[in-house]
C-alpha cells in the first residue's frame, strides 16, 4: 500500500482530532524516519519532544524486550523488581526524594493538580474544596477536563463545558500579575518554564526566579510542567534551572520511556509526595515492570550520553545558523537548547505551507499556533546533519 492509500483508511475511520502532515511513517532510527513509499525524512519533532534519546534507540528497544519476555504487568496490587530501580534512579538524575509514575503527560498534570489540593487542606490550612490554582495565559497541559478548564485556547474549551474550577490564569511571563492574584487559598502556581504548543515563548528573564521567590514567600506550590522543556531538551535536564529554579513539583514524560512506552510522572520531595495515602490515587498501569525498566534505560541514555550538553552545544549552533537567514517572512528565531521556533509575520500566509514545503525537500516540522514553525530535533543530531538540513531550510523560508 501507498501513502494515499493509508491515509484514504485513516480518514475513514479514525476520529480526525489531528491535522497531520501528509507522511506516512513506516520505520524510524536516530533523527531520520522513513515512509511507506521509501522517502526518508530528517524529524525535527521528535514526537513532541518524546524522542529526545532518538527513535528506536537500540538501549532502550534491548530493555523493552528483555522486560517483555519476563513480565509486563502486575498492577500496583503487587510489587515489582524494576519499579523501586527506577526510583532510585529517577531520584538521582533529578535530584527530587520521590516520584509518582503515571502514564500520560496530562495524567502527571492531574495528580500534581490533586496532590496540591490535598497538600492546601492538610498541611496549609485552606478551608476544605476552596483551594485555588494560578495558571498562566497560552499554557498546554494536556486536553482532559480538569487541564483545559484553564486553557485560553478556544479550540480546546469551546465545545466541552462546563468547566473545573478552581482556577484562575493570568499573563504569561507577568509575575507582578501572579502576586495580584495570590490569596490565603492559592494553593500552587502552575506554569511551563517555556510555552512549547504556544509557539516556544520563552518568558523574560528572572520570571521563574521570581516566581518561586513569590510562592516561597506566601507558602504557595511552584510547579513547573517540563512534560516538553524537560529531560535535557532545552540545554539543562531541566528548563527551569536555567534560573537556577528548583521548583515544588516538576510532571516529566514524553522522553521518560524515549518514545517507547507512555511514562510520565510527577517528582517531588517526601514532605509532599509523603502526603498521598493508599488507595487515594493511582493508576493500573502506572509504575508497571515494562514502563519501570523502559524507564530506567531512557534515563541511562539521557546521562551517559550527556544529552542536555549536547542540546545546549547544538542547539545554539542552530539558532545562530537559523536567525541568519535572509528571510523576509522571519519575525523571530528564539529557543532554548534544542527547542527552537521560528515565528513568522502574518503576511508570509501561515506556517503550514513551509512546514509543507520542507517535507518536499526531507525535512519534517510542524506548525504551532499558525505562524511558528517548530524545530526540535532528537538530541542525538550532530552538527554535520544540521549543516545538511540549514541550505533546505533557508530555501523555504526565502519562498514568495
């Protein structure tokens, strides 16, 4: 079968809540996945960030299989030998005392959105169902009914009222407006150190560090979603030690399994992890053996591999490269590490049609809020696979 032939199926019978590209994807190692018709394709998506450690890395495919073979599920009913492995060595890589493995990135949103409710009850004293959560204009924490109840894109809200609350969102990057909207019952702020489905905004500096320094100040949670910006992406293992910020809580996934399994989690230190007791939340699958010793080899890879050196390295080699291109249609280059966008006017017609026009010539991006286009490729690129890619790129962006 063809490509055509594939996406005629998918149409029909799939629910069509993704707009993708027209590539049909059969095969993928390193930073290149090849299609159904034999093209072969540089991914500067990386699943959304979930390849960090590039597509089937052999490390991380050798410890699917080996687990697969021995026992893939035990629900948490029973314990396991790779789950108390995995949080030994999540705690070391990340420096928090403890973790709650879940599965989605949106379910480690949802269990940070509880434990901070909980924490507000029990340990600071809001009155019971009055505990308040700040968020930040133009966030995404996933599509579930709690997490777009404080989104401020239309899309996501319009149709699937009425909403959770508890929750009051204010302009990104402000924090004279997040110590406006802090009462005796805001519970936690709750924000991305960087905007990635917003179109990689990057916040001014010293926001982050003056956030924590507001939370810490009216005994509120600071918890930062790095479900995107986390696991070495943008340069550091965390985008939020770019301000030397080590917030309350920290939801992580994505490049938690490497692309191979769902594996998110939320990291914290005893005194709030500590506050969860048996039966009050959990998941069938979270924390099983396979997503455990998955878990563990992604890890492995991120560190040994010294992936987030190598993000900041090529990632600003990137950028520079990127913002010297004469474009016309380019308002702005600005990323992080490894997590680039390049924002064009509105008079260019939309990022689409370059994101279309790169996918001719090999290279596959994606728009983000219309006029952004993405650049984030697997960690493991090297500089000679950028310097192959810079002439396609500025070839688009230099199109009529």
């Amino acid at each position: 079968m063809n490509t055509n032939q594939f996406i005629e199926i998918e149409e029909q019978y799939g629910a069509h809540n993704y707009h993708p590209l027209d590539v049909v994807i059969e095969r993928a190692e390193g930073v290149w996945v090849y299609d159904v018709d034999g093209n072969k394709f540089l991914d500067c998506l990386s699943a959304y960030s979930a390849v960090n450690q590039g597509h089937v890395h052999p490390r991380i495919l050798n410890a699917m299989i080996e687990q697969a073979k021995k026992v893939t599920l035990t629900s948490r009913a029973f314990r396991n030998d790779q789950l108390p492995m995995f949080y030994k060595e999540l705690s070391e890589f990340t420096g928090y005392e403890m973790s709650l493995p879940m599965n989605s990135g949106a379910e480690a949103v949802e269990s940070a959105i509880k434990l901070a409710r909980k924490w507000a009850y029990r340990v600071k004293g809001v009155p019971r169902h009055q505990a308040e959560i700040i968020t930040a204009s133009g966030n995404f924490h996933g599509r579930t009914t709690t997490t777009i109840s404080f989104s401020t894109e239309p899309l996501y809200r319009d149709d699937f009222g009425p909403f959770t609350p508890g929750f009051l969102t204010v302009p990104y990057g402000d924090a004279a407006a997040i110590e406006k909207a802090i009462t005796p019952n805001t519970a936690a702020v709750l924000l991305e150190p960087i905007q990635g489905e917003a179109g990689v905004i990057i916040p001014p500096a010293g926001y982050l560090k003056k956030v924590a320094e507001l939370c810490k100040k009216n005994n509120v949670l600071f918890i930062a979603d790095e479900i995107q910006t986390g696991l070495c992406r943008t340069g550091r293992i965390f985008a939020s030690q770019h301000e030397g910020v080590r917030p309350d809580m920290i939801t992580i996934g994505k490049a938690l399994s490497g692309g191979f399994y769902p594996i998110s989690a939320v990291l914290a230190d005893a005194a709030l992890l500590g506050l969860f007791t048996p039966g009050e939340h959990g998941s069938t699958f979270g924390g099983n053996p396979l997503a455990a010793a998955i878990g563990r080899a992604a890890i492995g890879v991120l560190r040994e591999e010294k992936l987030a050196e190598r993000a900041d390295e090529l990632g600003n080699y990137f950028s520079e490269r990127l913002s010297e291109i004469p474009s016309k249609h380019v308002k702005e280059v600005r990323g992080r590490g490894l997590l680039i966008g390049v924002e064009l006017h509105p008079a260019a017609g939309g990022a689409r049609r370059f994101c279309e026009a790169l996918k001719a010539r090999g290279i596959l991006a994606k728009e983000t809020h219309d006029h952004v286009i993405r650049f984030a490729p697997p960690l493991v690129i090297d500089k000679d696979t950028i310097d192959w890619a810079l002439p396609k790129i500025s070839e688009v962006l230099q199109l009529s």
